[in-house]
C-alpha cells in the first residue's frame, strides 16, 4: 500500500500519517544503529525494515535520507544504503567540530540560564562525580550529555542546538563511549563542569563560556590521541 498525499482536509489527514510513518521509520533505525544493534557497514534493506515496520518503503527511504544527511547512513554502489562505517579521523573530526558548536550554543545560552537551570546541572555533575566511585563508561556519557544539554538546550538560536543534537547523534554511532578508552579523562571532565558552572553563576562573558566549554570538549580529543600514540 503506497503512502501517497492528497489535497483538502484529506491530503492534509494523509500527509501526517505519512509523516507519522517516516519519524517512526527513522526512530526505529537510528535507535537500532545508536545502540549497535545495527553495526557499520550493515546492509538496510528497504523492504526488509517497510516489512517490519508494516509501511511501504516510501517511509523507510525518507528515513534513510534523514539519516544520511545526519552522517549514520551511507550509500555504496551496486550495494545500497548501510551504516556507515567508522573512522578514527571522522570521530576526532566530529569531536572537533562538536568543541566549536556546543561551545556556541552553551556561549549563547548561558545569559539565559537561571538558578534552577544550573541547581539542575550542579545535581547532574554530582551523580557523575559520585559515578566515579564505580566507573561505568556507558552510564557515564549518558549522564555527561545530560549535563551538557540543561547548557546549550537554552541557545535562541535553533540551527546551532541542532548542529549539537547532530553531533552528539554522530557520536553516539561512531563509539559508545570515549571514556572506555581514557577513564581517567572522566575526574578531569567533572572538574572541568565545575568551573564551567562557576563561570556562569557569575554572569561571565559569554565568549569566556564559549571557548571554556570549547576547551572542555577538546581536552576529551587531546586524552583520547595521547592514549593512542602512548
């Protein structure tokens, strides 16, 4: 049964179930690429996911083109649409690019947080701080995304929180969790929250939180390429 769109008050009745199919196509491939199950260079064969899924594959292949577009999904010729493999450079590249974005947007948003915002992260960096104790790399990126999104989510402007969202998606596909490989980066990145929050309690240049916050992300890539060559 093909998805088609029609005009008047049906064509609009169709074009949200047609929506409604491509974001619940495109949630259910990403989860499953974001958590590994759907590892790099696995085939996404349109049929096979539409079949699952019960859509037709008009869904499906919008969703894939969402998810190339994010940087999850490749094309290969004579192959077709697979999870797109992992590369050292993209990953330190995408980390890069990361500093520079959530750097901005937390830059940004910081002159519009309020005192519950940063009691808010303040009780984020505690349960990362007490995570120490019993380090779990996996939880511990789960719980340090938290704290970074109660900082940038605030931004006014809307293309930077999704450069960000982007990002951390990009992330999420290319390694579970960057502090398996440098555990002891994990103190260091807690710390470094510390003074990102002190910074912004005292109303702070923006700039200044931007190029700490920037700092904050690199310092992860500078522990992570030391390790490497150690």
């Amino acid at each position: 049964m093909a998805d088609t769109v029609s005009t008047g008050i049906g064509g609009v009745r169709a074009a949200t179930t047609a929506a409604s199919k491509s974001q619940q196509a495109y949630e259910w491939i990403r989860e499953r690429i974001v958590g590994h199950r759907f590892t790099p260079g696995y085939r996404l064969v349109l049929s096979q996911i539409a079949a699952q899924l019960g859509v037709s594959t008009v869904p499906v292949r919008e969703a894939i083109r969402r998810l190339e577009a994010e940087g999850l999904v490749s094309f290969e010729t004579n192959v077709g649409a697979q999870v797109a493999l992992v590369d050292e450079d993209e990953y330190v590249a995408t980390m890069q690019t990361l500093a520079v974005v959530e750097g901005a947007a937390t830059g940004f948003a910081a002159p519009l947080l309020d005192g519950d915002a940063l009691a808010k992260a303040r009780a984020v960096n505690d349960r990362l701080r007490s995570s120490l104790d019993h380090f779990d790399p996996h939880r511990f990126t789960q719980l340090n995304e938290d704290f970074h999104a109660v900082l940038f989510e605030p931004c006014p402007n809307p293309d930077l929180v999704d450069l960000v969202h982007r990002g951390w998606g990009r992330l999420r596909m290319l390694r579970d969790s960057t502090f398996s490989f440098v555990p002891g980066r994990a103190k260091e990145s807690v710390a470094e929250h510390d003074q990102i929050l002190d910074l912004i309690a005292r109303r702070a240049d923006p700039v200044e939180i931007e190029l700490t916050s920037r700092r904050h992300r690199l310092a992860t890539v500078e522990a992570l390429l030391a390790a490497q060559h150690a």
